[in-house]
C-alpha cells in the first residue's frame, strides 16, 4: 500500500475526518494543499516548521497534484473528477466516513456495492487509479514507519 504514493509530490485534500490526514501527509513529506471550501480561493498549504505542522491560507489551487483525497459524499464525485483530471492527477482516493455496519467513522471506508461499482466505473473511465480504503492516515502512519525503520538502519 506504501506504494500507492510512490511518485507523489503534492496532495490536494478535498475535506477531511479530521485534521488528522493534512497533517500526516505534510509529516510523511508531501506538500499538502487542502480545499477547505466552497470558494475558489478557500485552500491552505500545510507544511513542517520546527518540528511542528503549520497551516497557511494560501489562495488557489496547486498547478498539480498527483494524488487527490475527497472526504465528500459521492454525489459530489464528478465534480472531483474533474479537479483530479484538471490537476493531472494519476490517483484518487475517496473516503466514505461510513462503517460497516452504517454508522459514522471518522476512519470508515466502507461503501455499498453498487455505490462502489458505480464510483469505480466513473473514476477508472477518467484515467484514474481509484482507491477507497484502508483509511489514508494509517497508510501514511505506515509510510511514516518504513522511513524511520530505514533511516534508523542507516
């Protein structure tokens, strides 16, 4: 699953469980902009500074971003989409919110089957690598692992 961000730069953000998941990216490395709004001039960059990440408004969507993340509900996939495409993004990761059993999760991912059907079908005709689950932040928690493992081996 590490993989999956092989050859990612920068990740747009399209909402978020919790900040959690813009902060874990920046942590892992990546520069992170987040869409905190309806508005199109509603993104921050989040980054590392002193050990500590930090937020900024930054006004305007990244040129590129090679992974895409949408914690929106997916009558709004389309319009994610095309964010995706617009910023020649190779990957889309959605995240449900939802747990198996229905309830609200923070971390769920799960989705019903023709929900998913549908959603893959839309994503993969786009070009798009389509990823819904496991939730982001435990595969970047991984990621984060990998490279301490490899820098304390030196």
């Amino acid at each position: 699953m590490k993989e999956w961000f092989d050859g990612v730069k920068t990740v747009l953000v399209i909402d978020w469980p919790s900040q959690e998941v813009p902060e874990l990216l920046a942590l892992a490395g990546f520069n992170v902009v987040v869409n905190g709004g309806p508005g199109p001039e509603d993104y921050s960059g989040y980054e590392v500074k002193d050990n500590k990440v930090v937020s900024q408004r930054i006004g305007r969507r990244p040129e590129r971003a090679e992974l895409v993340y949408s914690y929106r509900p997916l009558s709004e996939l389309s319009q994610t989409i095309a964010a995706a495409k617009q910023l020649r993004a190779k990957t889309l990761w959605t995240q449900s919110g939802i747990s198996p059993d229905g309830q609200k999760d923070q971390k769920g991912c799960w989705l019903p089957d023709e929900e998913l059907r549908s959603a893959r079908n839309q994503v993969e005709a786009a070009g798009l690598i389509y990823i819904t689950e496991p939730y982001i932040g435990d595969v970047v928690r991984e990621l984060l692992a990998s490279r301490q493992q490899r820098w304390e081996m030196g």
